[in-house]
C-alpha cells in the first residue's frame, strides 16, 4: 500500500477539507500497523513526507519544513513549537549570561587598584569594593564581609581580604577571583590592623591588634588544604598597624605600634624560615604605608602617635634610610601602591603621585573613607 503524499497534499488534506477523512483513515491504518510491529521507534518515508512514531505510540509527521505532532491522536503541534521556541530562547540566554560573565571579568583583569571595604569617621565597617582604572573610579561587587583595618593581598591571581574590625575582631576570609567573591577559610586568630602579603609564593597573615593584645603570630595559607595555619615564626616583636612590603628578597615589617602602647621605629624582615632585625626607621610611625619603587623600599605618611606625618624615607642596603622629599599633604589613613610604573598613593581625600622627586596631587578620592584595604588586581 503506498500513498502518495507531496508536502502540498499533506498541508491541505491535515485541514479540514474534504479529503480530510481519507488522510485520517490512512493514519489510523498505519497506527494499527506500528501497534502490531511492536514498541520502539519506527519511521516510514513516504515520498517528501516522513511519518514517526514513539515507544508511546505519538505521531511525527514531517514534510519539508512543515512537522505536525500528534499525542492521542490530538494534533500538538502549536504546543511543541512553543516549547521550542522557549528552549530557544533559553539558549540565547544562556549565551547571553556567558558572555557577560566574560566581559565582566576581562573588565576587572585588566590591572586596576582595587579598594576592600573601610568605613567612615564613626561609621562601622563597609562591605563595598571600588575599582580604579588610572582616571576613574566605579564600584565593584560586595564583599560577603563588611570589615575595616583588614589585611589584604592578591594571591595565586585572586584577591584575599582578612581579618579587619567591624564590631569585633574578625577572623573571616573573602576570596575574590575577578568576577565573584567567595567566602574562604577563617584565621586562627581573630584580629584587625594585621598585615597581608605574598612572600614566595605563599600568603602569610601575620601581627594585629586581637581581643587582649597585639598579636606577633604569623599564619600561612595552606591553598590545598584551604585553611590557616599558625607558623612557628612569628615576629620578634608583637605589632599592629605595620607596613609591610617584599624588597631585596626578603618580606619586610615596618614600624607600626607594639605593646606596652608606644609606635615603633623597629624593622624585622622575614627569609622565609626566620626573621632578621634590619635598621630602624629615622621616624617613628604606625598606619604607614610601604612600597617597593624605583629600586628602594618606600615609606610613606602614618601616625606618630601624636599627628599625621608628611614625611617619607626609603632604604637600600647600601644607604639604610634616608629622607625623601615629604607628601604634599598628611592623611589619616594610607595605602601605597605601584600603578601603571608609578608610585601612588591612596589617601582619605586625594590620591597623591610621585612625579620624579616630588609628590602631586593626580585626583580625589570617590568617598572620603579611611582604613580599607588595597590591591593591584591582578
Ligand atoms: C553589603 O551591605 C549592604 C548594606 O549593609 C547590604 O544591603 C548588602 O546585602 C551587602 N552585600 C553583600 C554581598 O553582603
Ligand atoms: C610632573 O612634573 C613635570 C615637571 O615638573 C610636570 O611638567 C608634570 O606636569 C608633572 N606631572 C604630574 C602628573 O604632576
């Protein structure tokens, strides 16, 4: 028995017309004859037409691009073109989402300095990150923790905040890898004023201010593991609110304000196994900043106990500290960092550059906040 069926015939006698019932008729033969045949999928060309039924005994028929379904014998096909229509669209979505996923993240991995949480005057802790390019600023995704005074570092190209103050010591980490912020692995030691940096391709948490003391401790993140571990090196000398900064091979802690209260002039730098006692500060200083620039080790601005410093000295193994020229103004809270090969530094008001020997003002700062953390990313 072979019917003759051209895409023309089936799309006019599926309608209602008069021949209508042959085609039906013809349907329910072929019906029967599947059912007989067994379960399974069965196809059966004729002509330009294609004629498919399932296991459940639902009915394809197809002719070019004309596809009919039939469940029961009900004709679905409206309902199946929407559900396709929707699987498209959910695709073009999924695309979608990926492609801002990409674009987000190339946004954020071309180098910026990145600004981690702070607060302002007697205002608790923030939780907002904002990005700078080199001309200007925009805010980036939330840290999962709002915290100031945290400890923060870029490790194994992902961002690390931890430790900081927001109503009481802090001991938790947020790890950002460019596009999302994720909650890592809480410190030993609950602190805030502590120091983050990666020395050797390790990310040491060491120093701070904990419930009871200042803190000498030192922790290493174990990446494997994703927890802290409290070393058996810490610092000769309990500090909080040191610079820190690797120069010359070796991570240096600098100044900062120790126990019984009172600002340090002392230097320790760490070779990995232990700490060694380098020359001292000409200028006792805590909340300063450090950096390593145009081959010496940069300290800029803090506190000295009793008022905001302009002054800035740096060192070099062959010369130990000598005085450079001073800011071009004190700020209460100071990060520096070297963006784009040159020396910036991030204050409450303004960011100030070094322009040969002398420190100008490149910009504002976008919020008047005070004790964030900052890094290059990546
Ligand atoms: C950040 O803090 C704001 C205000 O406290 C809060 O509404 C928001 O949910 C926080 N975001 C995250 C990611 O925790
Ligand atoms: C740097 O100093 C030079 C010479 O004094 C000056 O022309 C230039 O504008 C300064 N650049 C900035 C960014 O202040």
């Amino acid at each position: 028995m072979v019917r003759r069926l051209n895409s023309a015939g089936l799309c006019g006698r599926l309608g209602l017309g008069s021949g209508g019932w042959e085609v039906l008729l013809w349907l329910l033969v072929l019906l029967s004859l599947l059912a007989v045949r067994g379960e399974g999928q069965t196809e059966v060309a004729l002509d330009e037409a294609t004629v498919r039924s399932d296991a459940q005994g639902n009915l394809y028929v197809t002719s070019g691009a004309e596809r009919r379904v039939f469940v029961d014998g009900l004709d679905v096909t409206a309902l199946a073109t929407t559900l396709a229509a929707q699987q498209a669209e959910l695709d073009r979505l999924q695309v979608q989402r990926a492609e801002l996923y990409r674009a987000v993240s190339s946004l954020l991995r071309s180098s910026h300095v990145l600004l981690l949480g702070g607060r302002m005057e007697s205002v608790a802790g923030f939780n907002a990150t904002l990005v700078f390019d080199g001309t200007s600023w925009s805010r980036g995704p939330s840290m999962p923790t709002a915290r100031y005074t945290p400890g923060a570092a870029v490790y194994r190209n992902e961002v690390y905040v931890a430790g900081g103050y927001d109503n009481a010591n802090l001991a938790a980490t947020d790890i950002f890898d460019g596009v999302a912020w994720r909650t890592g692995p809480l410190l030993s030691t609950a602190r805030h004023r502590l120091a983050l940096a990666v020395y050797q391709d390790r990310l040491y948490a060491f120093g701070g201010r904990a419930d009871l003391s200042v803190v000498s401790t030192m922790e290493v993140y174990d990446d494997d593991m994703e927890l802290w571990v409290t070393t058996a090196t810490p610092m000769p000398t309990a500090r909080h609110s040191q610079a820190v900064c690797v120069f010359d091979g070796l991570l240096f802690a600098i100044g900062g304000k120790g126990q019984p209260r009172a600002t340090l002039t002392t230097v320790e730098a760490f070779d990995g196994r232990t700490w060694l006692t380098m020359p001292s500060l000409l200028q006792a200083r805590q909340w300063a900043t450090a950096a390593a620039y145009a081959d010496k080790l940069w300290v800029m601005g803090g506190y000295d106990g009793a008022r905001n410093l302009v002054s800035v000295e740096a060192f070099t193994t062959a010369t130990g500290w000598v005085a450079q020229s001073p800011l071009y103004v004190s700020s209460l809270s100071v990060s520096a960092v070297v963006f784009n090969h040159r020396l910036l530094l991030f204050g409450d008001d303004v960011i100030q550059v070094l322009n040969g020997s002398t420190w100008t003002v490149l910009g504002d700062m976008p919020e008047p906040w005070t004790d964030y953390g900052l890094v290059v990313f990546p």
